[in-house]
C-alpha cells in the first residue's frame, strides 16, 4: 500500500545568486517542477509546494535541490512572523494579555525579542521562538501536532544551515559538540 503524501508550503532563503538569477532559476527549474524563484527587496527566495511523507523529506529535499541548482540555502522560513494579535488569536487570549507576556510584566519573562520591527514601530516575532516559549513555560496554543513537528524540525534545520555556513566539515562540528558535552 502506497503512503499518502502530504503537501507542505515553505519557502528557502538563499544566497550567493546575484546576477546568476535567471540561470540559477532554469537550473532549478530543471531539476524540480514544485519551486518558484524570486527576488524582493535585494533577497533571493525559492517557494516550494511539496509532497511528502513528512515535513523533514520535503525540506530535505528542497534543500538538496537547492544546492543541485548553485545556490547556497540559507534558511527554510514559514508562516512565520506574527504580530501580539496573531499570537493573542493562537494562544486564545486577549491581546492586552499577551502584550503583558512580551513585557514580561505577567508570566515567567523571557519573551522572544522581535524578529523584526516595521517603521510603524509594530513588531514581528518569528512563531517558532514563539513556540518554543509557549512550550518551556506550559502555555498552550492552537497547533496542530503536524504544525508542531513542522515548526521544530525547521528550527532544527535552521540552525544546522547556520551551523554548516560557519563551520565546513561535520567532523569539526562533531569535535566542537564533543569539546561542550554534548
């Protein structure tokens, strides 16, 4: 019996593509049927509409596919970024409430910092720092357990992405996460 797929939505930021735009698109486009290229605002993107058994086999491969058409994946981003209201409306609670939990004038403190502030002074914080907050500190809020597991393994995979542009090999990685205790 054939597993059933599931159609994921994401988008990898990606660099290193300057004025090779438009080959590194037809490469891309040679390669996967599911992506779209762009560009806003200085920064390259490519959004991906993928089938798979889980979230993990699409960006994995997405960002596989990436890197087979020259391009450097720099992170694997989500609906990501929400205001205090999307967070009052996903935790069930009141705005007033939630902005008491930025402030850390109510709850344990420690609120994620804004992962963005617009000119209008009204701030964005990425939802996965968001998660893992609500999480640590036993709050609960609208997820769905796939959206759940989506959320984490992106995380993770952020910050491996991050971790193999600072350091080239696995086995300094593995030295350095030895040296720690880990």
């Amino acid at each position: 019996m054939a597993k059933r797929l599931k159609t994921y939505d994401f988008t990898i930021l990606v660099k290193d593509v300057g004025d090779d735009h438009q080959r590194c698109a037809e490469r891309l486009y040679g390669i996967c049927g599911d992506a779209m290229m762009g560009r806003q605002a200085g920064h390259d993107f490519v959004d991906f509409v993928r089938k798979a058994e889980n979230f993990e086999e699409a960006a994995a491969s997405a960002i596989r596919d990436v890197r087979k058409a020259g391009m450097t994946p720099v992170r694997i981003k989500l609906d990501e970024y929400v205001n205090a209201s999307d967070i009052a409306r996903r935790m069930k609670r009141s705005r007033q409430s939630v902005s008491q939990l930025i402030r850390g004038q109510r709850g344990p403190g420690g609120f994620p910092p804004p992962a963005y502030v617009s000119s209008g002074n009204i701030a964005s914080y990425a939802w996965t720092d968001v998660i893992d907050w609500i999480t640590e500190n036993g709050f609960q809020a609208e997820l769905t357990p796939r959206q759940e597991e989506t959320f984490a393994t992106a995380a993770t995979m952020n910050a491996l992405l991050q971790l193999q542009r600072k350091i080239k090999t696995v086995a300094k990685a593995k030295r350095l996460w030895e040296k720690i205790g880990a």
